[in-house]
C-alpha cells in the first residue's frame, strides 16, 4: 500500500489531519475515501463546503482553504496497527508542516489522533484552550468512520464549532 498524497498550501483556513490512510484511500489515492466514511457528508452538513464533495475531488478543496494530512502516512485497516515509533515521527513531521505552513485552524479527525501529537490524554471536542503552535488554533472533532458510535447530529453539531473560528 502506498501513502496519499498531502493536500497542503500556506495560510489555509483548516488543515484535517487523521490518523492514517485506510487501505481503500491508498488504493483510490484519496483522502476518506473509503464508502463507510461520513467525512464529506459531516463537512457539508456542518457548513464547512458550499456542497457535498466526493472524495475524488480532494484535492479541489485547497480552493476552499482546506487542506488535508495525516500524522502517519502508512496506510492499515485499522489504527491500533500503528507503532508508537510512526506516531513519534509523525508527530515531528506534523508539528513541522504546522510551523511552515501556519494553518488558522488545524482539526484533529478524532481525539486519538490529538492524543498523539499533544501527548495529553484528557481531551474535549472542540477548540483546545492552548493550540501547541503559535498562532494556530487546535481543534478536535470525532473521527468521521462509521464505526463511531456518536449520532450523527452530534458529530455535525461539534464540526460546526469550526465556522466561527474560520471567520475570526
């Protein structure tokens, strides 16, 4: 399997990073790309795309100021594949792209992945009182699989908590 391609420019308004590519993004070379994933849908509904996007069309959102990332790059079928070497790595290399590139907000696609690059372990959906780079905002909201257990009202409901912020 291999990586997907970063979508990354300077200045974006958010920048999505999740844990790691799934076998079906790898293969498709797309970000959430794989059917059971609700990415697209959460980001329309939640108003953060004028319309649903496919995943195909990934790469179309940096018009938007969105751009998308991962804190490992190798893809599995699930997470806890994930060694505590790749995350260590991963998390300098994010924390890099994060100071080059100074994103307004950077959102955590599921509170694992926020544990991994801020080494906390209690943590609240929504915007983090201090961000780990300054002048970025950190952002948490609920991994977008299908295999999270949350009403799907709720996960819209704290994806929506970025609007405000994009517009500060």
């Amino acid at each position: 399997m291999k990586p997907i391609s970063d979508h990354l420019k300077e200045n974006l308004k958010v920048l999505f990073v999740g844990f790691n590519p799934s076998i079906r993004s790898s293969e498709l070379g797309h970000h959430y790309a794989n059917p059971n994933n609700r990415f697209w849908k959460i980001l329309y509904e939640a108003g953060l795309t004028p319309r649903k996007y496919e995943a195909m069309e990934d790469e179309k959102l940096l018009d938007l100021g969105i751009g998308f990332t991962n804190i490992v790059q190798r893809p599995t079928k699930a997470a806890d594949e994930i060694t505590k070497e790749e995350y260590a790595e991963g998390r300098e290399i994010l924390k890099q792209k994060v100071e080059r590139l100074k994103p307004k907000v950077v959102c955590f696609v599921g509170k694992g992945v926020y544990q991994q690059y801020s080494g906390l372990k209690v943590i609240q959906w929504g915007r983090q009182t201090n961000g780990f780079i300054p002048g970025v905002i950190d952002f948490v909201a609920p991994s977008s699989s299908g295999l999270v257990r949350m009403k799907m009202e709720e996960i819209i409901d704290i994806y929506k908590g970025l609007v405000p912020l994009l517009s500060e």
